[in-house]
C-alpha cells in the first residue's frame, strides 16, 4: 500500500489498486485494481485479494464492479480483462458474475498465457467488452465510477505494474 500511494501522484499512471474496507467498521478487508487502464486499452487487467475471513460474501464481486466502471467510465478502457489459474473457482465464478467470458482460444491459448507467466498450471483468461459492459446491467455505477458508493470507497493508489493479484 506504500509503494502504492507513493505512485498515485503520477499524472501518467496506468494503474490503480484500491483498498477495500468496511465503512462501518473500517476494517480492511482486501485490495482491488486495474492495471493498464489507459484511453483505449483492450487489456485493462482485473485483480483482487481478499482476506479470508471476508470471502463469499459478496465483497470481491461488489469491488470488482466497481473497478471495472472506473474504467470503462474514468479510464475510457475497452476491453477489461481477468487472468487466474483454472482451479481458482471462487474467481471464476466472480468473473461471471461480472458477465465477462472466457477467451474464446481456448485451451491453446490458456497454455500460451501459462508460458508468459512463466506458471506450470492453466491459466484462463476471462475478458468482457465496453459494448457488454454498457448493456450488462453493470453500467450503474455513476460518474465516479462507484467506487465513493461502494466497499472499495478507500481506494487509494497507484502502481505501474500490474496488481499483485492480478497476477493470478
Ligand atoms: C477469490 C476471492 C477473490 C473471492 O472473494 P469473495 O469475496 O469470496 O467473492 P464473492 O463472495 O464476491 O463471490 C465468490 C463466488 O464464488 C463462489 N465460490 C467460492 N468458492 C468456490 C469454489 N471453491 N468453487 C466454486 N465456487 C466458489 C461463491 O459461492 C460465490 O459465488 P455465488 O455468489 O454465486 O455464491 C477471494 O477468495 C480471494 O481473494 N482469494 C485469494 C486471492 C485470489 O485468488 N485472487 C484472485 C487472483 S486473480
């Protein structure tokens, strides 16, 4: 989170990662961010962590939407795209819930990706376009985005790397 605030200054950054916390408790509860998020872009990546304690209830599908509106609204992205490993059902099933869809490459391309991640395991890429997002249900965010309305309100900071968690 450091690293992170030290870069949200920078007028050129392509990258966000905010803080996701209870507003009534303040309790930190995970991060989110969009990498790459700049005029344009097709590969606006999606990541999250979220502590364990916190899971299933909604929170990382509740953040993550709110991301995503930041930026096809802020950012003017147009295309959001998520990477995790095959197994990681719990994302999977918060990627559909934010109605984006497997790349349509297949297995060929899920191995592609696990080389340029250097990973042993399939990796499977999720992807949804602004023309999706926009007939989704989704594009209710407002014009900030939603990210003041919602559980990533704290959000703060900036990286020129993709998140952490995007990275599978
Ligand atoms: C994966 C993670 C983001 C999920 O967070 P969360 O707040 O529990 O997510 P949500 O509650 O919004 O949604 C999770 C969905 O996955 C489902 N799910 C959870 N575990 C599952 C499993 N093992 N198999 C299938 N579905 C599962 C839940 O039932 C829920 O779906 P539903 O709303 O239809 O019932 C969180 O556990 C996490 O941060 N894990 C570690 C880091 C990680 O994997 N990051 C992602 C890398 S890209």
């Amino acid at each position: 989170m450091n690293s992170a605030a030290t870069h949200a200054g920078n007028e050129m950054r392509t990258g966000y990662l905010f803080v996701v916390e209870n507003l009534s408790t303040r309790e930190v509860m995970g991060i989110c961010g969009v990498s790459d998020a700049q005029r344009g872009s097709v590969g606006a990546k999606l990541g999250w962590h979220f502590g364990e304690q916190f899971s299933r209830q909604g929170y990382a599908t509740e953040a993550a939407r709110a991301v995503m509106g930041f930026a096809f609204e802020n950012c003017h992205v147009q295309r959001v795209i998520g990477d995790c490993f095959s197994n990681n059902h719990a994302t999977r099933r918060v990627f559909a819930k934010l109605s984006m869809h497997r790349s349509r490459f297949g297995q060929v391309f899920d191995w592609l990706l696990s080389l340029r991640y250097r990973e042993l395991r399939s990796i499977v890429r999720y992807s949804i376009q602004r023309a999706r997002w926009e007939s989704s249900g989704d594009n209710t965010t407002g014009a900030d985005g939603g990210i003041a309305d919602t559980a990533a309100s704290a959000g703060i900071s900036h990286s020129n790397r993709p998140p952490e968690s995007t990275d599978v």
